[in-house]
C-alpha cells in the first residue's frame, strides 16, 4: 500500500496491539490496522474477521484462531487473555484482530488488564463499529437533525448469555430517540416486550441488519410490535444489528449498497 508522509508506529517485539477490524468490508479496514497486519508476527483473530482481511497479513505471520460466539463452542477469554501474555513474553509482535472495534461490547477490556498485569506494553487500534458502518451501509443515518440530537448503543447478550440486568428500561424507552442494539436476536422478544412495557410505541420503526457490509448483507424494516415475528419470517441470521427509532424511515431513500 503506498501511503506517502505517514508515520507510523513502530511495532515493538513483545507487545500486543489489540486492532478493530471493521464490520465485515476489508475496504473499511483503518491504515493503521493494515500496518500492523503487515508487521505482526503473530495474528490472533476473531471469528468475524473476513478471511480477505486476514489475507493481508505478513505472509510469515502465525494466524492463530480465537473466536468467541454466543450459542457457540468458544475459546474461553481467560484462554485467549493469557495465549496474548505468552505470545508477548516470546518477544512476538501480536495483533490482537477482533471484528468491529476492540472496545465496544467486545473483551478488549479484559485483554488490556491481563496485559498490563503481566507487564505488557499494549497499543489501541480502533475499528468502525458495526452500529455506525453496518448502519451506513443500510442507508440509515445514526442521527439526523430532523429525527433526532441523541443515540444509545447498547447490548442485548451479556457475557453470561442473558439481556443487561442492569439497564433502566423505562429510562431508556422514553429517554432515547434511537436505539441501536447488537447481539439481539436472541432475546429480541424480550427486549421489545420491555421497551413496549416501558412506553416505547409498537408502531416505531425498526431496523433489522443481518451481517452488515458483507455481500450476504440483509436489511428488514418493520415496527417495534411486529419486528419479531417478521424476523422469524425473513429468516434472516446473525450477527445483527437492530435500530430502532425515526432515522429507520431514511433506509428506503438512502439504500445504496446492493451486495451482488
């Protein structure tokens, strides 16, 4: 890749860069996550990185597996955590490559404290989140001055498999023009159910994205009340991302991706 007058960082033998890989679009990828896929001794990567991106790896790196899914067998984190302290202490250049961006509802959290546990010197690297890129390339806008100043981001799967025990559904309903959920599928009847409970309309607009920014990309709009039955209808998978609230209306005008 020819990047003229950029500087890059020096990626330092023994430490990890815990690197977001986007949504799913290689073309999403940042310059600097490429830099250290072409610097890395060793990638350790997660189940939704696309193996085109895993492609532009130093041809002499290492891939190592580490995929967590909800539902689904998974390297236990304390596994992975502690597999990114051994690489380092074998004075490795390790790229910890997980879909997304690494701090949103993602465990780099948890990978950065067992870093800086054992001493080891970690760098950042931010991915376009799905609940922004996967959202563009649905033709719906986060915000918009005509619908709404504000967004929540939250979770619909906790670590231990459930919906968040410690949201304030009724905060949440009322106080939020948009909603943008991931990983809620699973539980999406229970979330609407709470939100509808909590005095959300079940006429607003929902959004239903299936596997943003890949060629198997599926958007559903519908509302709030019947959004799981047409889930369940569409047949659409995960991974999802799930808006709620009035820029769900702009999708039919601004739909521009149209994955072959």
């Amino acid at each position: 890749m020819n990047t003229p007058n950029l500087i890059f960082p020096e990626f330092v033998p023994g430490s990890v860069w815990l690197a977001g890989a986007g949504p799913g679009d290689p073309t999403l990828l940042t310059l600097g996550v490429h830099h250290g896929l072409q610097n890395a001794d060793v990638v350790v990567y997660d189940a939704l990185v696309d193996e085109r991106i895993l492609g532009l790896a130093n041809p002499a790196a290492i891939k190592e597996y580490a995929g967590k899914r909800g539902g689904r067998p998974s390297t236990d984190q304390s596994d992975i955590s502690q597999k990114l302290v051994s690489l380092a202490q074998e004075n490795k250049r390790v790229l910890r490559l997980k879909g997304g961006d690494p701090m949103v509802f993602g465990r780099g959290p948890q990978e950065c404290e067992a870093l800086i546990a054992a001493g080891i010197p970690f760098r950042i690297l931010p991915g376009i989140t799905a609940g922004i890129g996967g959202l563009a390339y649905a033709g719906i806008p986060v915000t918009s001055r005509d619908t709404n100043a504000a967004v929540t981001f939250m979770t619909g799967h906790t670590a231990g498999g459930d919906i968040p025990d410690d949201v304030d559904w009724d905060s949440l309903s009322k106080g939020s023009p948009t909603l943008v959920i991931y990983m809620g599928s699973k539980h999406l009847e229970r979330i609407r159910d709470r939100l509808i409970a909590a005095g959300r309309p079940g006429s607003e607009p929902v959004a239903l994205i299936s596997k943003a920014t890949t060629a198997d990309q599926q958007t559903v709009t519908t509302t709030l009340k019947h959004c799981t039955d047409v889930m369940a209808i569409s047949d659409i998978k995960a991974p999802m991302i799930i808006v709620i609230g009035p820029t769900v209306g702009y999708h039919e005008a601004f739909s521009w991706f149209h994955p072959s």
